[in-house]
C-alpha cells in the first residue's frame, strides 16, 4: 500500500503542529523608504525554520506605460502611509498562516529598471504563501496612499493612483 504524500511513514495525528499555526509575531519588516530596496534584506527577513514556503515578489520600474515610453518616475506617500501599510499586513497575518512578513515600498526619484516594491510572505506550505504573498501586494497597490508620477517621452505627465 503506497504512502500518503508528505507522510513519509509517520504516524498520522489529529494534533496539528505548532509550526503549522501563524507565528506569535510574524510581521518582520515594514516600511516606505527613499533608499535603495534590497531583495536579499526582505528574504532574509522572512525566514523561518517552519515555512515550508516563501513567496516574495518584486515590483520594479518599467520603461514604458499605457503604450508610451516612460521617461521619469517618482512615487510619493501620504505621511499615513506606513500606518495604512501596518493595517494592510495585519489584515493578511489574520487570513493566513503566516510564519513571517516583510513589505517595503521605495518613494522619491526612481530609474527604469529600479526596485519599487518587494513584499515577502513565508507560511508553512506554498499554496498558502502564495496566497498570502498575492494578497498582500494586491492591497497594498490598492489601500496604501503612495502615488506613482510618471513623465513620458513626449513630454506628457501622468498621476497614477493620486485621489
């Protein structure tokens, strides 16, 4: 008789373990900075012994929009925003089981191929921290007040989630 994946011969138990469950403290990093972004900070950040999964994505700077070319980038934040950042990363640690979380999103003057975004999500199986990880960046892009001023080629300016 084969083996149930992910037994491995183990006896099976009705008690969960605790690296099953969220952990106490699982937000790790949070912040809006005008400093460089490092993927290395944010991973290492996420760590944990008892994910069997991280997720992490990284948002960067593209060289065009809309059909134009992006000559010039800049995001600005309202001064709530790391408070609304906070709210986000608690609505997604109460959803899932999340090990460890980590967001930081860049503000000022970026160049084409810079880091904007990267947020990270480690749960003890993948399914979950990709889940999380998507939810994550989803509200963040959608409830964090940071705006994204974009200058084309040809001259024209755009605000892009500005109120």
């Amino acid at each position: 008789m084969p083996v149930p994946y992910g037994t491995m011969g183990r006896m099976a138990s009705n008690e969960a373990h605790p690296g099953e469950q969220a952990a106490q403290d699982p937000i790790r990093l949070l912040a809006i900075r005008e400093s460089p972004l490092s993927v290395d900070e944010i991973f290492r950040a996420v760590g944990d012994d008892a994910a069997g999964g991280t997720a992490l994505f990284v948002g960067t700077v593209r060289n065009h929009d809309g059909g134009a070319d992006v000559d010039a980038l800049g995001y600005s934040c309202h001064p709530s925003a790391e408070a609304e950042l906070r709210r986000v990363a608690e609505k997604v640690v109460a959803d899932y089981p999340v090990r460890a979380l980590a967001a930081v999103h860049r503000v000022g003057d970026l160049a084409v191929g810079d880091l904007a975004v990267v947020v990270a999500v480690s749960c003890p199986h993948r399914a979950e921290a990709f889940e999380a990880c998507r939810r994550l960046i989803d509200d963040l892009k959608h409830e964090v007040p940071i705006w994204k001023h974009q200058t084309f080629s040809d001259g024209t300016e755009e605000w892009v989630g500005a109120c």
